[in-house]
C-alpha cells in the first residue's frame, strides 16, 4: 500500500533531523572547522547527492546547522528575555544563564562555527548574525526593557545598546578562553570576572532612586 504524502513528509524530515545532528556535530568539533562538501558528506554518512538533495551548496549546510541551533536554543532566549526580580537580581541570573551556556551547553562552540564560517561571507554572514548573535541581543533587550517600564532601570539608554554592553565582555571573554586557547597563557578568574562585570553595568544602568 502507497505511503500517504504526510508519511513521506516525516520520514524526509525525520531524515534530514538525522543527518543535521551528524553535520552539526562535525563542524563544532576542534580543529574541524572549513570541512569540505566531502568530507561533511563523509561525516554524515551519506552521498555528495543525498547531502545536496536534503540541503544545497556547502553554505546551505552551515545555514541549516546555526538555523538548527537557533530553534533548538528557543526556550534558553525565551528565558533569558523574562526579567526576574529587581535590576540587580536580574542581572546576575543573565549573566548567569549565559555562562551556563557556554561552558556546558555548547553555545562556544556554535559561536566559533559560526564566526570561522561568516566573517566576511556574505551568505553566512547575515546568518549568523540571524540566527546566532541577535537571539540573545533581542532578548537581554527585551528583558531589561522589562526593568526600564518598573523604574529600576535608566530609562536615557537604548535596551539593545544595553543588552551588547551586557552580553560583550563574556562572550569576548569565552571565546579568549576556550575558543582561542587564551586560558593556557593568560587565563581569567571568571568568578572575579563576571561579579565586575555585573557590578559595572549594574553601576551604569541602575534607575538613580533604585537602591544600591
């Protein structure tokens, strides 16, 4: 009996979910950055024509797999958008949350992938700011808008100038450290770091009648 068009659909995407995980796998590892159509086919365990029915040119593979990313971090942006608590309460669980990300959720990772593959690529460039920078801008602006409408915030400061202020210095600060190797020669107390860090901003953006 004929398969409906509905079955065909899920297994095709159920497939491509499949090869997707392979792919994403591949381009996070270390030092497997720039892996050629080849070898990604290889990786995948599937033929240069099966990788190029499912997603294209070697750029739609890398679109697919920060597009990936995107959807499955949804629920972490979802979070990192609720304001919780005063200003400074807030703060500190942000800066939290990102750390946590980094150093056991994969997020560095994503992030080196995606800056190799789209610094000055036209393609991939926008994409990644899409689907791997913007998330977490949009939602620390979102979240301290939040704090700006209850009075603990400054109200004379763009929330997205606030949110790359906020989210800056750490992700510069992983990528020094982990990404880069910068841990083996000059490494950071990251405690340390992100207690300044928050301090800081909380310094510059706290409403003046807030309490310290």
């Amino acid at each position: 009996m004929a398969r409906s068009t509905g079955a065909v659909g899920k297994s095709h995407q159920a497939r491509r979910l499949e090869i997707l995980a392979r792919l994403t796998q591949r381009l996070t590892e270390a030092n497997a950055m720039h892996a050629s159509y080849r070898e990604l086919a290889a990786a995948a365990g599937v033929s240069l024509s099966t990788l190029q029915h499912y997603f294209g040119r070697r750029d739609e593979v890398v679109a697919a797999v920060l597009s990936q990313a995107k959807a499955a971090a949804a629920p972490h942006f979802a979070t990192l958008a609720e304001p919780l608590g005063s200003l400074e309460e807030s703060v500190v669980a942000a800066l939290r949350q990102l750390r946590l990300g980094f150093e056991q959720f994969g997020v560095g990772e994503i992030h080196a992938l995606a800056l190799v593959e789209g610094l000055r690529n036209a393609t991939i460039g926008p994409i990644t700011v899409d689907t791997v920078l913007e998330p977490s801008i949009a939602a620390l602006a979102t979240r301290l808008a939040s704090h700006q409408q209850r009075g603990d915030m400054r109200r004379d400061v763009e929330p997205r100038h606030a949110a790359l202020m906020l989210l800056a210095p750490p992700l510069l600060l992983f990528l020094h450290q982990e990404q880069l190797h910068g841990a083996q020669d000059y490494p950071v107390d990251l405690n340390g770091f992100f207690e300044s860090h928050g301090r800081s901003f909380l310094r510059a953006h706290r409403a003046s009648l807030a309490p310290e």
